[in-house]
C-alpha cells in the first residue's frame, strides 16, 4: 500500500492480513482527506488518533500531510508491530507517531490527558464496536471541542440513536461495501460565532 501524498507521498506501508483487516483503499483514502480539508482541517495543527488502527494507513497519511502527532491504538500484537515497522521505515520522529498496543474499549476508559482533533475509527466488520467506542471516547475526553470524527464500516450498519448527541453529523457516503460516516464534535466549549449586529 502507497500513501498518497505529503512528506511520504509514493512510499510503501507495511499490511497485515488476516480476519478483520481491511486496509483503506486509495479512493476512499483519497476521499476522506478530501472531505475533511473541505471543512477546514490544516493538518500541521491537526493531532490525530487513529483507533483499530490496523495497518495505521489513515493516521499515516495524516502524518505525511504534515500532522503534528498520531495515536495509534491497535490490540493484535502482529499488527501493532507490523505498525511499528511502517513508522520506523519512513523515519517517522517517536514524539510524532505513537503505537499503543492495547484493548481499545479498556483504554478508552481512562480519561484522556490531552485531546485530539481528528480521530479515525475504523472497526472490525460485525462486532457492533463503533457506539461503544464513540461513547467511550466522548466521555473519556480524547475528542477536542470541534474535532471530526471519521468512521469507516460496513455500507449497511445502522447506528441511529447510538452516536453521542454532540457529534453533529457532517456526511454519510458509500464507497461500494464501504460506509464513511463524518460528525463534528460540538461541545460547550467549542467556539461560538456571534450574532451579527444590527445597526
């Protein structure tokens, strides 16, 4: 798999294969970055976690458009080390990207030292694990005031009534089996626009 553009544009990442890995394809890679820099995010201010990371290919691409950090949080051990070695390849800085090898449910359960502007979760296929982890995630404090929070899963999952209320929904889009779903976290302590004046 090849990052599509930045610092590591045309350079391979490692993948691991097996039940449950699905890497995401360039075009929907190419379509998720694209919907998220429509709506504003400058990466080089953007810290990213990715969780179910996987073969970390979305945190990554993250990084190579300039992020200032990634997370990534993956509980299989080939796969977390198979993501090690994908960052030490690029060179990626240790302060930069990160590898957590951990049960993404328990570690979400402990509050957040620092928040985060875009997280990507990606989940295995039929286990029900995006609410959970939503929910896990908002009260645990890991999603900045405005962050965007993009979701890949199945085209057919429905997850009406199980999303946080404070996740305001800002796409929903298929890519043949694929589901990219994209809310905006609107908490108190997200920036307000004042109401124009009036002469």
């Amino acid at each position: 798999m090849r990052i599509i553009a930045g610092t590591y544009g045309g350079r391979s990442i490692r993948t691991v294969e097996g039940p449950g890995y699905r890497p995401a394809t360039a075009k929907v890679r190419q379509a998720v970055f694209s919907m998220l820099e429509a709506r504003g995010v400058d990466w080089t201010c953007a810290r990213v976690l990715d969780l179910f990371a996987g073969s970390g290919s979305l945190g990554i691409e993250a990084l190579s458009r300039g992020a200032q950090l990634a997370w990534f949080v993956e509980k299989n051990p080939r796969a977390a080390d198979c993501l090690r070695g994908s960052l030490r390849d690029l060179a990626v800085p240790e302060g930069r990207g990160r590898v957590f090898q951990a049960d993404l449910l328990k570690l979400l359960g402990r509050p957040a030292k620092d928040a985060f502007d875009v997280v990507f979760i990606d989940p295995p296929y039929g286990l029900d694990l995006l609410p959970p982890a939503l929910l896990k995630a908002v009260r645990g404090g890991y999603i900045a005031p405005d962050a965007f929070v993009l979701a890949e899963v199945e085209a057919k999952t429905d997850f009406a009534g199980q999303v946080p209320a404070q996740l305001i929904p800002q796409a929903d889009r298929l890519y043949g089996q694929t589901r990219i779903m994209l809310w905006q976290n609107k908490t108190p302590d997200s920036p307000s626009i004042p109401e124009p004046s009036i002469p």
